[in-house]
C-alpha cells in the first residue's frame, strides 16, 4: 500500500492590482446622484465634517476650481481608469507632518474653495427654437442603483467590466428587470455581445435574488438556480422545466396542460409550484418596504416621484439649459472653527491628522460638486444640440446616438457619460425624460437614413392607438405598414417592441362591442 502525502507550501507572489483612491470613489459617487440624493449628502457632509459650513453670501468662484493632479498622484495603472482621475480628480492638501505650516495651509483653503449654487447653474448655446413648452409629467426613479452599485464595488469586475456594468445597472427599472435587450446594449456602448453577457451574468448573482433578469421567467430561473443544493432535487428540477418552458400556462393556470406536456401527476406539480410560490417576481420591491406578496400575477405597482435634475427652456431665441439645485446649500470651509484649529500649534500629532484629513475632505467634496455641475451642463448641452429635431418636431424624431458620440465630442470618458445620464432627469418641451432616453440603437430606411429604435416604437405605438379595436392589426401588418415608410423590420422585430412597450399581441387586444 501507499500512503498519499499532501504537501503544503508557503509563497510570495508579486501582482498589480487596480486599486481607485476612496475620494475619487466619492467623486464617482456624487456624479451618479440625483440632485434629491446630493442634497441629503451635502446635509449628512456638514453634520460629520466640522470644517463645512453653509455660505450665505454670493461669492465668486474662479474659472479654474479643479487643479490637474500631478503624476504621482494618479494611483491606477490602467490607461482608461487614469483618464477618468484626470477628470473627477482634484488637487489634494498635503499628507500632514511635524513641519506643516497650518497658516498657510489653513489659509490657502479658505481663499480657494466654496462653493455656491447661484453660480454658473445655466448653459446658454445661442439656439433656436419656437416651440412652446407643454404640460411636463414626473416619471419614476429606479430604487436599486445604490444597492448595486455598492455590490459591483466588492465584486470580481474590474476595468472596462465596470463601465459596461454601469451601463446595465443603470438600465434595471424599479421592479429590478433589464429594460433594454443585450444588442441594444451592445450598440449603445459598443462592446461585444459576449463580454455584456458575462457581465450581466456577474450582475444576476447580485441582491436581491432575479434582479438584471430581462423577463419573467428569467427572473424566476434566476431565483431558482441560486436554491441549488438547498432543496429537493426533483422537485428543483422540474420547477426550472415549469418556468422555463410553459411560462405562460403558469400565469394563466392552466396546470392541466403543463402536466400533460412533462407527464406528469399533480403531486409532482405540486411539489415543484412550493417551489415557484416562494419566489418574487418582483425583486426591485425588496429593497424598501413595499414587498407585500409573491403572487405572480400580483405585481407591486407603487411610484417614487423625483424632481428633474436640469430644465432645458426657450428665452427669446434661445435654448437655456439650467440645473435645478437652487435649493442645494452653499458650501465653504468653516472659517471660524478653521482659525481656533489654526492656533492650537501645539496639538499632538493624531490632531493634525485629522485637521489635515477633514480640510482634504472638505475641498474635494466642494471641488468635485463643481465638476459633477460643469459636466452635468456639458453634456446636457451636448445632448439638446444633437437632438434638436427630437425638441423642435417631437418624440417621433429621436436620432439614434450612443455613449461615444457624446464621450468623443465632450472628450470625457464614456463610462463618465453613462453616470452621468443613468438617474438624471431633464425637463423639457416634451415631459421630464431621463438623460439616458436620448441614447438608442438604430434602425435603417431604404434610403439609408438612420432612426432610432425609440421613434419606430412611438409609430407602432400611435398605429395599435388609431386601429379598428374589432379588427386589431397584426404584427405582420403592422410591419408592412412601417415598410411603406421605407422603414423595413422583421415581424419579430415589430414583437420585441410592441412588448417593450407594454401592449398585448392582437388577440388581446380585440375588443368584441
């Protein structure tokens, strides 16, 4: 006989990780909140930093309010991380010593950083425009943003992985579903199907349990799958065989049939629907406290209102785009509380430390306020004149667009670009719209003009709205309709959006008078 001897082994490995400096990670933070959110960030801000305080006068901010970092100071290796630090990244107050100066340095502080929210809140590019403005109506804001993006922070993905997860948690609505498919994304930010499907993948695993699915029944098979090796295999088994392929004699409860097509007995049914009842088809309800019932055709409808985070209105002939944070505090260091810090020179050194750190603290909150506005303005401007057939002609006229478009002519980042528009609202002409509206794929007319996916929905929609409710038109019909208008999509096509648009298929919708 032998005897097997497990060697153990003790090694050193030398790696390069990619690691973001925790105030740039705030800045990050600040440029993906809602005007609402920052609100309460710059609040809870003053309350744990005493070196904050509200500024009641008007005071004047200087062109220059964000110092390029020097080279030492950019921590990440990699190329696209360091592009985004060269743009959040603020000018840091010295690592405190014993030989610190802390009149000039104090000094220095109080001179240079506030920040005031009456100060440069609009963009004036000179446009045209003759439209009157209508009546605006709130939409919804998404609830889980937070809850993910704090999961994405401690996960495995790195690198450009992030900026395509951030994509696609800025696109999970309110019930925690992907309300976009994966070609869109795919266009929209241009990266390959299969690395937004490993992403996606990574992101399905996150909390709560089906958030990221893009249906129903992929919420379900989610869910399902995560119970692996904690219930009863047959059972588990054919619970998956259920949602996965007789999803619709499910809901509907026609169990009948779903007995016949997997042969088998109610008792086994019954086994694998304990299963499907324990499930939430509405992961997104989880996160706050309006999670009431699991009941698949009992779906949590409740809404969040918000306030638009910027107006874009008409002033003589001109287009004003403008934030609306007027009622922000206007943030300066504390003067008086600096100067008592300033002439206690012979305080121990954990003392400085702090001072040091709560200043550093104070100016990068106050800086990178100044540039979440700056590029909040930018690209919104950017956004009004590349889609000004959408502001003078109507939602009919959306233009396709992606995140590089923007992020070429801007010359920020692209994954800077999808923070910014993911949870930003805008106030316009046509209804408060999410800055992520004006992105889309697009699709091809025969005389090789390009329109995006979101004006082709609005004809199939305003086409379903104006048909005979005896004789309701089909898909096929109404994709000859679209052809006729030189626009040529697949009936399947003409499906997938009708779905997306939440409108039954014609048998539904056939009303018997």
């Amino acid at each position: 006989s032998y005897t097997s001897v497990t060697m153990l082994r003790l090694s050193q490995n030398m790696s390069l990780q990619q690691r973001m400096a925790p105030q740039l990670i705030q800045s990050l933070q600040l440029l993906q909140m809602s005007t609402l959110e920052l609100e309460l960030e710059i609040k809870q801000q003053m309350e744990i930093n005493p070196l904050l305080e509200e500024s009641m006068e008007m005071e004047e901010l200087e062109d220059d309010v964000e110092p390029e970092p020097e080279p030492d100071e950019v921590e990440t290796p990699e190329q696209e991380v360091a592009l985004e630090e060269k743009e959040l990244k603020q000018e840091e107050v010295p690592e405190p010593t014993d030989e610190v100066d802390w009149d000039a340095l104090l000094d220095d502080q109080l001179d240079q950083n506030s920040y005031n929210n009456e100060i440069g809140t609009e963009f004036d590019p000179n446009w045209e425009q003759d439209r009157e403005p209508q009546e605006n109506r709130i939409t919804t804001m998404p609830p889980l943003s937070e809850l993910l993006h704090e999961q994405l922070l401690i996960s495995q993905l790195k690198g450009e992985d992030i900026d395509i997860a951030d994509f696609i948690i800025g696109n999970i609505d309110d019930r925690g579903f992907l309300d976009c498919s994966t070609e869109e994304i795919v266009e929209a930010i241009e990266v390959p199907v299969a690395e937004v499907d490993r992403v996606l993948a990574v992101i399905q695993t996150f909390e709560p349990p089906g958030v990221g699915a893009r249906d129903l029944s992929e919420c379900l098979l989610i869910q399902l799958r995560q119970k692996e090796g904690q219930e009863n295999f047959y059972d588990l088994e054919l619970a998956i065989k259920v949602v996965g392929s007789h999803m619709e004699d499910l809901t509907k409860r026609r169990y009948s049939r779903i007995t016949r097509a997997l042969g088998i007995d109610n008792d086994d049914l019954r086994g694998a629907m304990g299963l499907i009842e324990e499930l939430h088809p509405n992961p997104g309800a989880l996160v706050g406290d309006e999670f009431s019932s699991s009941n698949l055709l009992t779906l949590d409808t409740s809404v969040n209102y918000i306030t638009p985070d910027l107006i874009v209105e008409k002033s003589g002939e001109d287009w004003i785009v403008s934030l609306t944070d007027g009622n922000l505090p206007s943030l300066r260091i504390n003067a008086s509380y600096a100067q008592l810090l300033k002439d206690g020179r012979g305080r121990k050194d954990e003392v400085r430390t702090y001072v040091s750190k709560k200043l550093n603290d104070a100016r990068w909150l106050i800086n990178a306020i100044n540039q979440r506005r700056a590029t909040m303005l930018k690209v919104a401007d950017f956004l009004v004149r590349a889609q000004m057939d959408w502001f003078e002609r109507g939602p009919a006229f959306l233009k396709p667009m992606v995140l590089q478009d923007v992020a070429d002519v801007v010359s920020m980042h692209v994954s800077t670009i999808s923070r910014v528009s993911n949870g930003k609202y805008m106030q316009t002409p046509h209804g408060v719209r999410e800055l992520k509206y004006f992105f889309d794929s697009k699709v091809s007319r025969d005389d090789g003009e390009d329109v995006s996916a979101r004006s082709v929905k609005e004809k199939i929609a305003n086409m379903i709205e104006g048909e005979d409710k005896s004789k309701p038109m089909s898909d096929q019909e109404i994709a000859g309709e679209l052809a006729k208008e030189g626009l040529r999509i697949a009936r399947r096509t003409v499906a997938k959006y009708r779905d997306q648009l939440g409108i039954n298929s014609q048998r539904y919708r056939k009303q018997v008078f």
